[in-house]
C-alpha cells in the first residue's frame, strides 16, 4: 500500500515540476517574432527605419546643405505613446538615433539627459582637469531640426479576433524658426486571432 502511495506521490511530483518548468532558447535578434500581436522590437527597427529613409529622401536635406554649406544637425526629441499599451518609447528613440547616425547624412546632437550628464563631466573638468585636456564649456554643437512624434493605436476587437492597428506620426521641426519640414507617419496593421484574447 505504502509503495503505490510513493508511487502515485512520484507521479504526481514529476508532473507537477515538468509542468512549472521553464524553456529558454535563444535566437537571433534579427528574427521576426510576434506572440502577443503588440508592439516589439521588429514594429520598432521597422518602423524607424523606413522613416528615416523617407525624412532624408525629402527635399528639406537639400535646401539646409545647400543654403548653408554643410549637413543639418538632428536631434531626436520626445516621442510619445497615446497607445493602449505600454511601449517602451526609450528603445523607438535609441533605433531612430541609430538609424539617422548611420545614414552619414547628417550629424548628430545627443539628447537633453546625455548633454546634462557631459555638462557636469565639463564642469568637473573645469575644476580637476590639466589646462591641456579640458573641455571648456560654451563649445556644444547646436542642432539645427528636432524630430518629435507620437504612437497611436486603434484596437477592434470581435471575439476571439482582434485587429491592432499602429499609426507613427513624426515631425522635423526647424530650431530656429519652428518650421515643420517634413512629416512622416508609418501604420501598422495586425490580425490577432486567441481563445483568450483580451484588450
């Protein structure tokens, strides 16, 4: 009797570990995978590609370098997400950045948080630093466009079948003036079908 209740205690401890065990396999961070249908890190690097591409195909990069000699400074401002979900908007802003360094089309400022924290670096340089190796202050590369946008997201759901649909509006806006000189928007359409879909 004791041994079938070891037994059948057996089982029952096997099944329940296999069944709270964890699988992990690794894959290449280039490959498209979807599970949930939501944002991730392909609409990400998809989208800030295709429209970094499109900003520079415009006529605006031609005009500044040809007015004033030289390639326009950008820097990439506040993205927002009025989506329904939580996007990490921080990851959309560094493949922006990545993207429009990479074209060699135009230069690059770094952003307010960064510029605080080189700011300070020179400060104490000021202080501690030889003659020879510090920065002086007053020597910072002004950016001449800001991009700025937003995430949006329109959710219909039937059932079990759910469409997300993703809309990026970006903007360069001109520092000096305030000009919009491109706008851009990217959509993204997904159909999600789940037995426990949920919003």
């Amino acid at each position: 009797m004791n041994i079938k209740k070891n037994m059948l205690f057996i089982a029952f401890a096997t099944l329940f570990l296999s069944a709270c065990s964890t699988s992990v396999e690794r894959l290449d961070s280039q490959k498209e995978v979807d599970l949930s249908g939501a944002w991730n890190d392909t609409d990400s690097q998809l989208v800030a590609r295709e429209m970094v591409e499109d900003s520079l195909s415009r006529a605006w990069i031609g005009k500044f370098v040809k007015a004033e000699g030289k390639d326009p400074a950008v820097i990439v401002g506040k993205i927002r997400n009025l989506s329904h979900e939580h996007i990490n908007t921080n990851t959309f802003i560094a493949d922006m950045e990545r993207e429009l360094i990479n074209s060699g089309e135009v230069q690059f400022v770094a952003a307010s948080g960064a510029r605080d924290e080189i700011r300070e670096e020179r400060g104490d340089q000021d202080l501690n630093a030889t003659e020879e190796t510090r920065k002086e202050m007053g020597q910072e590369y002004g950016a001449d466009y800001m991009m700025q946008g937003q995430i949006n997201t329109i959710i219909d759901v039937d059932g079990t079948t759910q469409v997300r649909f993703y809309q990026v509006n970006l903007e360069l806006i001109s520092i000096k003036d305030n000009r919009k000189v491109w706008v851009g928007q990217k959509k993204i359409k997904k159909l999600i079908k789940n037995s426990k879909l949920r919003e």
